[in-house]
C-alpha cells in the first residue's frame, strides 16, 4: 500500500517513458563511427530512450492570426485620443497581408508518423465552420470594413503616440516662421522650447488586476507602506498624460527593487489570506515588469520579416541526417522523434505549405531538440553534424511577427478573465520569440516561461502517511523441515513482522526504504538414532528493499537483509531410556553433540532466516509494484493519453518528513500556472494543490470546439475520453436536442471566491423548432466536507449569458441543460476514505479554491479545527521550494 501512494506520482511523472523500449543509441554510434560519418566513443552504459512527445495540435496553432484578430477586436477603444501608429522598417508577411481575405484553414498537410501508444486519435472528424468570416462573427463583434488587422493591433496595444521625424526642409520653414514671429513682437523674450508631451499614458492598457491588489493591501497596516509606494510610482504611468520616458525607467527600476522587498516581506506574515494577498501583488508586479522595460526601451525589439523566411539548405541537410541514421537498430526512433518525415514534406517544392502549421512544426522539433528529459549522450549526439544544423535551419521558420504591445494587451485579458484562447495566442508568441535572433526577446520568451508556464499540480505525501496506509502485518506459523548441521531438523516456527517505510533525502526524485523488523520463535526437533535432541531458537532479522521514483522511471534495489539469535538446548531423549546407565549415557552424547554443532547450527539457521526474509520482501513487494503500475497506466495515463496531455515533472523531490512532487501539465500551446499557489499546514500528512490550467488543460483535449453533437453524442464522448465505455446517459435527457459548440474555450472552468465555475460556450442550441445562439451556461460547484469526504455540489441554478436570450429562449435552456446538469450530480474530490480505519484521527484541515488554484490537505483532527482559511498556521517547510 505504501507503493500505491508512491506510485500516484509515479504515474504522472513518468506517462510515457516506461511504453517502448530502451533506445540503443550506442550502437548507431558505432556504425558511424565505422563509416567515418560520425567520430563518436559512447560510454558502455545503456542509454535511457527519447522522451516522448504529444502529437502537434495544428488546429489551434493554425489559427492563431485569426484568434489574435477576434481577441482584438474586443478589446475596448482609447476614448478620446487618436493612437498613431509607429513606424517600423518591417514589412507585413504573407500571412498578414492574407488576413484580409481569410478562409477556412486547410486540412493538416503533415501527416503525423510519431505516434506515441497513449494518445488515441478522435474516432469522428471535427465539424468546422463553413468560412473564416462567420468564425469571427461568432468570436467577437466586426471590426470596420476596410480596416487593416495591423492598424488594429497598434490600435489596441494603447502605447503613446510618438512624433513622426519632420523633414529638414520642413525644419527650416518652421524655424523661419519663428524667427519671423519674433520680429514682429521685439518685445517678447524668446520662449524655452518645450518638448512635447505624450497624447498618453506610457503603459496601456492599465493593469486593473494589479492596481485593485495594490489599493486591497493598502488598508493593511503591515503592507500600506509597500503598496502606496507601488502606486506612487505605477499610477503616473498608466493613468498620467506627460511623464517622460527617462522618468518611467527610474520609476521602473524603483518598482524592480519593490517587487524583491514584496516577495520577501510576504514569507514573514502569519495571516495566510493577507500573506497570499501581498504574494499575488508581488509576483503581478514582477510578470509585468519585464514587457514595461523593453516597451519603454530607446529602440523596441521587433523581428525582422526575413528572420522567418524558408531555407534552401534544409533539404540537402536532411539527406545527411537520413545518411547518418540509415541503416542503425534505433535510427527509425530517432527519424521519429525528429518528426524527419514531416519536415522533408514541409520543405518539398510544389507542395503548397501551410505557414502556421509548418511554424509549429518547427517549434515542435526544436523543442524537443532542447528537452532536458534527453540523457547527456543523447545531447551530444545531437550536439554533432550534422544533427547540430538542423537546430539552426528551423530556428527561421519557427519564429514570426511579434508585438510587444499585442502581447501586453493579451496577457492583461489572459490574467483578467482566463481562457484557453488567449493562453494559445500567449504561448504561441512566447515561442516566437524564443526562437528569433533577438536576445532582448529571448530573455523575456525565458522570463514567460518561468511566469506563465510554472507548474499547476504539487503533490506532497508525509512519511506518517505512508506508514499508516501500510497493511496491518499478520503473526504466521509454519512447520519446519530443514537440513541444518547435516540432521533433520522437524518443528513449528511463528514469525512476526513490523513494516515501516522511511524516507531518504534526494534532490531530484523520490527515495525511501521499506524496512521489516521481524523475530521468529521455532521449537525443533533433530532426530539421529537413537537419541532425539530438543531445541529452541528466537531470531531477528531486518530487511530493507531501496524504491526510487525519478523521471526517468521507477528504480527498485534487490532487498538486503541480516539476522541474530540464540539457540536454547531443551533436552534429549532416546530409546534406552529405560534402561538404566544406557539411556543416561545416550542422553548425554545428544547433549554434547548439539553443543558441539551449535555454532555451526546456528550460522546455517542465521543465514536461512535472512535469505527467506529478502526474498519474501522481493517476492510480496516486486509484483505489487507491477500490479499497481498497470492499474496506473489503465486508470491515469491512458486518460491522459485520450485528452492529449503532457505531464512533465518540474520537481522532485525527498526530504526527511515528506515527498514532494511538482508537474506541469501543459502541452507547448498551452499556459500552466502564474499565481502563487496556496501552502499547506505544517502538520499535514497529505497535501495537494491543483491550479485551474490543468483542468482547462485537459478539458481542450476533448477537441469539443467547433463540433456539433446530440446531448447522447455529448455524453458518449465525455465516457469514452475519460475511460468509462460503459457509462449510462441520463433517462431523461433530450435524445434530439443538438449543440454546437463555439470555436474557442468550448468547456473551461475557473477557481475562485471558494467555489469551482464551469462554463459551456455554445454556438447553438437546436431543440425542436427552437435555435438558440450564441450563450454561455455557468454552473458552480461549492466544496462539502463530510470527515474525510470532501465534494463539490451545485451551488446555484444554471445561469445562461448571452445577447439576445429572451424569456422563452432561457425556459428552453433550462429545461434541455438542466438534464445535463442536474442539481444532484456531485464531483468527488475525496472520497472512499471515511471508512478506512488507518486514517483515524485525520481530518481535512485546508480547502481553499482561489486565485485558480484549490488546496487541499489532511492533518490531525482538533475538536476546533476547521478546513477553511483560518486567521494563522504554520506551513509546511517544503512549501517555499
């Protein structure tokens, strides 16, 4: 049981690792090296295999432009001011000046050969919109006819208007104009010439999020002073028209050294609601300096348009490496992983090439040339020619157009209202510029990374846990029939053991020892005609058996064991006795016979009793971990696998009272966590933290967006993605009813103010003579505590959200949907553990949903203990890694 608690994360952190096997990449080096193609000695260990990836998700990222131009569209106007547009050197690409006259993205042009054993392909086609224009229409309101999607994106980027170089021909008449103004007034003193002021704020759009924190945080006496200093200096940039560029950068500089006091201060303050207040302030502040800085730089970064123009050396190159991997056990792996197929095809002439799908192509493959999974072996075996080459042949067309003013504006809304939309446009910028030639945006791409890709899951599981799920050890007799000392040896043994499992610090994976203590009681016999000799024996022995759980796999060490004891002489019999002198004399030679082969004896019994105890720990332990890493790999990857999800592990690791574990479950188009996530009791003996990404995360892997489907369809391919076939619809739902789901943000839920939210965004609603488009169904889930059982139930009735939703349109809604979302269904978080007797005592002693993340964490029961956010506690130690 101790294993299955292990194995949870087990599970998770290593998803894909343990299908296929181990990679001979020594061997294809060898080969090489004998055709003088490769000068390469590998080291003669055996070489982990290449981390496997998720299939590309091209739909989304094919179309981005189009997602970017229907989130501008929303964002709100500049009321009373004119924004110029700056000029720039870099022309529009193709893509852009295509958006004009957009169409329906074509089908996937690459098709995928590398396809990993979890993902399942979707069994039906998605249904799509017939044109682009109708998709925007659903998306957001039209923008004016005749309007360019570039002066929409300056437009809505809020920056200040900045003064068009004039013209030295006009510099002289301007100049001559004065000076005869002067003439005519003589008695006028020459005016300073005044430089003219911004038409507005330096920072738009105004961080509303940020600033209502900061006013929140004011009324604290701990945090007044450090957020009116953070207004003082963030308010004149985003609310007033006139502060210079030089005055902003000091201003930026001041706010830099702020957000490090924030952080640290925040870890000194005892209330965890204002500890995780201050927390959020700070680390706001902190994602939005870095975007600040550059914007207000002397030239902005941008990317150059022939940063993203293809290469005429690809294909010559990939002739090579085909050469170089031809021919070798793992070279197909390799193909693979290098997705080598598809970028041939990306690069053949006459082929008629989808930019967005060939840009996320190339992203996929440089990613996966940098994963850090990749043993060092295999990084330099990609480090050498010519797989060295391709790294820097893709980099051109994995990058593309980047607007740092988009990319502001994009991340205010992301962190105002959430969604995977804005997410996608966010990560794909962010890869953009991690690949372009401009370190500024390089830095920043790694500063996003860091923000808005942390890890969204933490799991941290307490040694006192682990202790208590062990099952409840059983005394056990046996006969014994041995050979020991070369006699017979007949008998009863009764063995007792204590299991307990103790953690051994590790910083990179998960280590702990399971250790039994058992001690066995035998009353034997040996029979060597004519005398039989009585003994009595006590042993100890301990075994220990080594379980490492790292990202590279599950490591389980050969148990070792030892044994001590005594030997008790308890008499001797024999046949003679009877007879008098004879039987005496025969009682005696028993005697001094065992005690002549007692050492012996006892050495042989010593190394019986350890042998018998490691090899009843391999044989009880070994197939248990088996059993239950199968029982995972049904139960939590395969669903992973069907929604298309990534897990990678961030951090691992042990100490002496816990193991902790981080993840990020994201895909490379997608966001994880950027708030800080609630810490945990001290006490706790289990802890979890899930933010609402990994949720919205998952749910997009039901490829929901844009289909249309009856409510029975809707339900069958929720059960099959979530792995259960077999699952029932409700009796009453409407069997004609028909949905059609919006082309973005289909299913997605958020957590905050201590409840869950899920939202459905439909297209339309087809039931009878009835069509209902365009609305949004918002559901919420508050938790219950019962004991140990914690669950979320339907806080309110459904509300609907929509434009046009008139009386009958919401009768119809809620009489359709509410079969869907009955008030009945409950979501169990925790369930199953009120009856189980090894956690008396505990109870759940944290549930807190907000900021979009839920805690939770069970401790030792207290008669005035509750689960929600108390006024002060102490957290656990491993909480600030």
């Amino acid at each position: 049981m101790a294993g299955l608690i292990c194995l949870v994360a087990l599970a998770i952190s290593t998803p894909y690792i343990w299908q296929h096997p181990v990679l001979n990449v020594h061997e294809l080096m060898a080969r090489q090296q004998e055709s003088h193609l490769l000068q390469y000695t590998p080291a003669a260990q055996e070489l982990q295999e290449l981390p496997a990836r998720v299939p590309l998700n091209m739909d989304m990222l094919r179309d981005f432009c189009g997602t970017v131009q229907g989130i501008v569209d929303s964002l709100p106007d500049v009321e009373g001011e004119a924004i110029a547009a700056p000029t720039s050197n870099v022309e529009p690409s193709a893509d852009q000046a295509n958006l004009t006259n957009l169409s329906e993205p074509s089908p996937p042009l690459f098709k995928r050969t590398y396809n990993p054993p979890l993902i399942v392909e979707p069994l039906a086609p998605i249904v799509r919109v017939e044109n682009e224009s109708d998709r925007l229409a659903m998306l957001m309101p039209r923008r004016p006819k005749g309007e360019h999607l570039s002066e929409v994106l300056i437009q809505t980027a809020s920056v200040p208007a900045r003064e068009k170089p004039v013209p030295v021909s006009e510099q002289s008449n301007t100049e001559a104009e004065k000076s005869e103004s002067q003439k005519a007034e003589p008695n006028k003193s020459p005016s300073v010439e005044v430089k003219a002021e911004p038409t507005c704020p330096l920072i738009r759009p105004r961080p509303e999020q940020l600033i209502e924190r900061l006013k929140a945080l004011s009324a604290a006496s701990t945090t007044a002073e450090w957020s009116t200093q953070v207004l003082e200096y963030i308010l004149p940039l985003t609310d007033e028209i006139g502060t210079t560029v030089d005055e902003a950068r000091e201003k930026l500089a001041q706010l830099r050294t702020l957000t490090t006091e924030g952080k640290d201060g925040s870890r000194d303050v005892r209330d965890p609601g204002l500890q995780q207040l201050w927390l959020q302030a700070a680390e706001g502040l902190e994602r939005r300096l870095g975007i600040w800085e550059l914007l207000l730089a002397d030239e902005p970064p941008t990317v150059d348009a022939h940063e993203y123009e293809a290469s005429g050396t690809l294909m010559p190159l990939l002739g090579d490496i085909a050469s170089l991997l031809a021919g070798t056990s793992n070279g197909e792996a390799w193909r693979d992983y290098l997705l080598l197929d598809q970028i041939a095809l990306a690069t053949s002439e006459g082929v008629g090439v989808d930019r967005h799908a060939r840009l996320t192509l190339a992203q996929e493959v440089l990613s996966r040339l940098a994963d850090s999974r990749l043993t060092e072996q295999q990084q330099e075996f990609i480090a050498r020619e010519p797989l060295a080459s391709l790294g820097r042949e893709l980099r051109p067309w994995a990058t593309g157009p980047v607007e740092l003013n988009t990319l502001l504006a994009l991340l205010e809304r992301y962190e105002a209202q959430g969604g995977h939309r804005y997410a996608a446009a966010i990560a794909q910028l962010e890869q953009r510029m991690r690949w372009s030639n401009n370190q500024q945006l390089q830095s920043l791409a790694e500063e996003m990374h860091e923000q808005y890709r942390g890890t969204n899951m933490r799991i941290a599981i307490s040694k006192e846990l682990m202790n208590r799920m062990i099952p409840e050890q059983h005394i056990r007799t046996a006969p014994v029939r041995e050979s020991i000392a070369g006699k017979r040896v007949k008998g009863r043994s009764r063995t007792s053991t204590d299991v307990e499992v103790e953690l051994l610090p590790n910083e990179d994976a998960w280590q702990f020892e399971l250790q039994a203590d058992g001690r066995v009681y035998s009353r034997t016999r040996s029979e060597t005609w004519p005398v039989r000799v009585h003994n009595a024996a006590r042993y100890e022995y301990e075994a220990d058996k080594v379980i490492t759980i790292a990202p590279e796999g599950l490591k389980v060490a050969r148990a070792k064991s030892t044994a001590r004891g005594r030997n008790e002489f308890l008499g001797a019999d024999s046949q003679f006795d009877r007879v008098p002198i004879l039987g005496a004399m025969f009682r005696d030679l028993g005697k001094n016979q065992n005690q002549k082969n007692r050492h012996q004896a006892m050495s042989q019994v010593k190394a019986k009793v350890a042998y018998q105890a490691r090899s009843r720990m391999d044989k009880e332990a070994d197939p248990k971990l088996t059993e239950l890493e199968q029982r995972f790999q049904d139960r939590v990857l395969a669903p992973f696998g069907n929604l298309a999800l990534a897990a990678e592990t961030v951090d691992m690791h042990t100490t002496a009272k816990r193991a902790v574990m981080q993840l990020r479950l994201a895909n490379l188009d997608q966001l994880a966590a950027h708030t800080p996530r609630p810490s945990a009791p001290a006490d706790s003996v289990l802890s979890m933290q899930l933010h609402e990404t990994a949720l919205n995360n998952a749910l997009a892997g039901l490829e929901l967006e844009g289909r249309r489907m009856t409510l029975h369809e809707v339900h069958a391919l929720l059960a099959e993605k979530m792995g259960y076939e077999n699952a029932q619809p409700p009796e009453d739902l409407p069997a004609r009813a028909i949905v059609e789901f919006a082309p973005y943000d289909a299913v997605h839920v958020s957590f905050a103010e201590d409840r869950l939210e899920l939202v459905m965004n439909i297209r339309e609603l087809a039931h009878g003579r009835d069509k209902i488009p365009n609305f949004e169904v918002h559901t919420f889930h508050r938790p219950v505590v019962d004991g140990l059982t914690v669950k979320l139930v339907q806080d309110e009735t459904l509300q609907f959200a929509g434009r046009n939703l008139r009386t009958g349109h919401r009768v119809v809604l809620h009489s359709v949907m509410g079969k869907l979302f009955s008030r009945a269904d409950e979501i169990a978080v925790l369930k199953r553990l009120q009856s189980d007797k090894r956690l008396t005592g505990l109870m759940v002693t944290q549930l807190v949903i907000d900021d979009g993340w839920l805690g939770l964490a069970l401790g030792p029961a207290a008669a005035q203990r509750t689960a929600w956010r108390t006024p002060t506690y102490q957290v656990e130690e491993e909480s600030v890694r």
